[in-house]
C-alpha cells in the first residue's frame, strides 16, 4: 500500500487536502482492519505451503488469493476517513468491493453508500461539510461532477492499475480512436472507465463482454450490416451517438482490469484480424491498437490457480461476491478442469450433502446434493481480490466440520 495524500480538495468550497494516512491513524486503522479480516489459521496454513491435511481431508490453497493491494488501500482509506472525520458525515459511492460482508462492516462504520441496490442516501443531499469516498473501482465523471458541485471533501481510493485504463482510453480519445472496452457494461470500474473514453466530449467507446459478441463487431467491421439490429444488440454499452458505420473506423481495445487474459487476449486478436482483412496490414497499424489492462493481481490469482489446478484435486471451492468479476473468472477457470462451487461464505456448504453455490451459466445461487465426497480427498480453496481471509478461514472451518473435524484440530495442525 502506497498511497500518500488521499483527500483531495473539490467542489465549490475550497479545502485543504489532508494527508489521512498519519503514522498514528493508520496504527489504529490497521488493527481495526486486522481484527475485522485477518485469520491466524489462514496465516499459518499459507507459511506451511499452503497445506493442511487433516482426518484425511487435505486442503491446498491457492498461493495467491483474496485481498489485493487496491482493495487493501482503498478498506485503509475509509477506515483512516472515519477515524479522521469522526464528526462529519460520510458517504461512499457505491459498494467499496463486491464483497457484503466487507460493505455491511463499511455501513456498520455509519458510512452510507450514494448509489446502486442498497442505496442509503441521495447525492442530491449532500452537504459541503460531508465527505464522499470514491470506491477502488472509481466512478463516472459525471458522478464525480455532481459531488464536486455540492462542495463536498473526496477520499478518493481509486486504484491506480483502474486508472491506469483511464489513461489509456483518454489517449485513444485524443486520437480520435473508439475504445473498446472489453468487460462488463454494468460493472461500476467499466462504467468509470467508459466515461472518461468520451475524452473531452469527441471520443466514443463500445463494451463487449464475450467472444460472440466480438465476433459480432467483427462480422461488422469486415463487411457492415444492418446498423440499427447492431445498436439494439449492444444498447446500453456505447457512447451517445455511436454509429458503428463511423466509429469502428479506427479502434483501441482495452480491457476491465478484472477480465480472464486469454478471453481478453482473444478479443485483441480477432479485432485486430477484421481490422487487418478490412484495411490490409499497413491500414491496421494506423487503425488499430491496444494495451493489455488486467491488473497484476488478478493476473497473480489467476496464475496461481492455474498451478494449483495442476494438482489432482476433488473439488474447487472459490469464495467471494457472486457479482465480483474476478472472483467470477476464478470459478470458471476451476469448472473447465473439476467440480467447482462458488459459494459467497461459509453458510453456504449447509451439509454433507447440500451445498449453495452461484452458478455462472444460469446467473443465480443453486444447489448441488452429494457434493462433499467420502474417503479421502484433496479439496482447493481460492478467493477474489474482495474477499477477506475470515471468510476463507470460516469457509475452511466448516468443510472440516461437515468431516466431523473441529476447530480446534484444525488450529493445532495449522
Ligand atoms: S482487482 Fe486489480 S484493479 Fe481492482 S482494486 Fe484490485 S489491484 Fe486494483
């Protein structure tokens, strides 16, 4: 975690910018978090490899996995606000991760979130004296505006790999270059990302999220096509007055940071391919570019999931939101090789029998029977960058305990 200054001034009011991150502030906040998210079982079982073999139950973990440093910053940042504005109202736009049990330790800190399902309070509301926390995904710039026109302080906790991709697509705007955006439209980093893509008000952007669908704008950019079945296919994911007919001339691929890397790998090379069939080689060097923007963490989950996936294992168990992207592409990679269930905490491995677990394909949590196999077996546990490891300590828990194991074997074999 590096960040230095972290309030900055905004709005209206002119504000001093105030460096949260004081060593006395931060000693505080780090036990707060500490003792709201870490896990000594979780600890010792990563120094000891990352196995634990109990009662015939080997458990292998993940070498990389939970909480990455963007979240860890951005969790310290609305700790150390509370901490440092302990008489004023705070606010967060949006969830601060895709994690509930995180988001409800956040509300449970009286900090109330601007916007989305569990809205609790209105911008429109805002007052000058009230400080406004941007979540590690960042957000639109028009949100930003309208907090900054109520002259409220800002904790900004945007991650930098996210602004990385801001970078990026503000330059394929000055370049008169549509990006394209591969990932989720609906996702709040996405929706951050697209709306400074518009650059200073000329730039463009298009949002796909799988391989059809860019086969779709390649099957467009090759040939064209019906262009209004094409604005009604991708509504909701373009700029305002897209038109593919003008705006897939010259194009920039960059990506959710959280996205799969051979899926984003692959959307990079079939555009670049309709490109070259439309334009030649030469015209492609002038009317296509890209940059890869995973950001290393995910990059670092992945891989090691890929190596543990090298191991004969029974089951994946994958803990974290079911609507965090990351966490998402975890569980997919885990179903292509074995019996995977993404479950959101513990409560969810309900018996022997039953477990609760998200499924991918039909987009809602459902259940599975005889999950948990008898005998000896070897089960791989990994997590998302939003998810804590006292969810995975409790996850780990109650699988021992569905085998009869109790805790306290568990912690003397840790
Ligand atoms: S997942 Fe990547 S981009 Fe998102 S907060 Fe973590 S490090 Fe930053």
């Amino acid at each position: 975690m590096t960040a230095s200054t972290n309030l900055i001034s905004s709005g209206t009011t002119a504000r001093e910018k105030v460096n949260l991150r004081t060593p006395e502030v931060m000693t505080a906040v780090q036990e707060q978090v500490e003792s709201h998210y870490r896990s000594d079982i979780v600890d010792k079982v990563r120094r000891a490899g990352g196995i634990i073999s109990v009662g015939g139950v080997t458990v292998r973990l993940a070498k990389q996995f939970g909480f990455c440093y963007g979240v860890e910053r951005a969790i310290d940042l609305a700790y150390a606000a509370r901490k440092v504005f302990n008489d004023r109202r705070l606010f967060i736009v949006g969830e601060i991760i895709h994690n509930p049990e995180v988001n409800e330790q956040i509300s449970s800190l009286g900090i109330k979130n601007l916007l989305g399902n569990n809205k609790q309070a209105n911008i429109e509301d805002l007052q000058p004296d009230d400080v406004v926390i941007v979540p590690a995904f960042g957000t639109e710039l028009s949100t930003l505006q309208q907090i900054k026109e109520r002259g409220c302080q800002i904790v900004d906790t945007t991650c930098g790999d996210v602004m990385s991709v801001w970078k990026r697509v503000r330059k394929y705007a000055n370049e008169s270059a549509t990006s394209i955006i591969h990932g989720k439209a609906e996702h709040e980093e996405t929706k951050a990302t697209s709306s400074r893509a518009l650059g200073d008000g000329k730039g463009h952007y298009l949002v796909v999220l799988t391989l059809a669908d860019t086969d779709y704008v390649c099957d467009y950019i090759r040939h064209g096509g019906d262009k209004q079945a094409f604005l009604d296919k991708f509504r909701g994911a373009y700029s305002p007055g897209f038109d593919p007919d003008v705006h897939l001339r010259t194009v920039g691929v960059a990506n959710q940071t959280t996205m799969l890397r051979g899926e984003t790998e692959e959307v990079q090379r079939r555009i670049r391919q309709a490109i070259v069939d439309r334009d030649g080689a030469e015209g492609a060097a002038r009317n296509f570019r890209f940059f890869d923007t995973i950001c290393g963490a995910t990059q670092e989950r992945q891989d090691a999931l890929r190596e543990l996936l090298t191991a004969p294992m029974n089951l994946l168990l994958v803990v974290g939101g079911y609507n965090s992207s990351n966490t998402s592409h975890l569980a997919e990679m885990g179903e292509e090789k074995l019996p995977t269930y993404f479950v959101l905490n513990a409560s969810r491995l309900v018996s022997r029998t039953e477990i609760k677990h998200f499924d991918l394909h039909q987009k809602a949590e459902v259940v599975t029977r005889d999950w948990l196999p008898d005998g000896n077996i070897v089960v791989g546990i990994t997590a998302g960058a939003s998810c804590p490891n006292n969810l995975i300590e409790e996850t780990l828990l109650r699988l021992y305990q569905l085998r009869g194991i109790a805790p306290e074997q568990l912690a003397a074999a840790a």
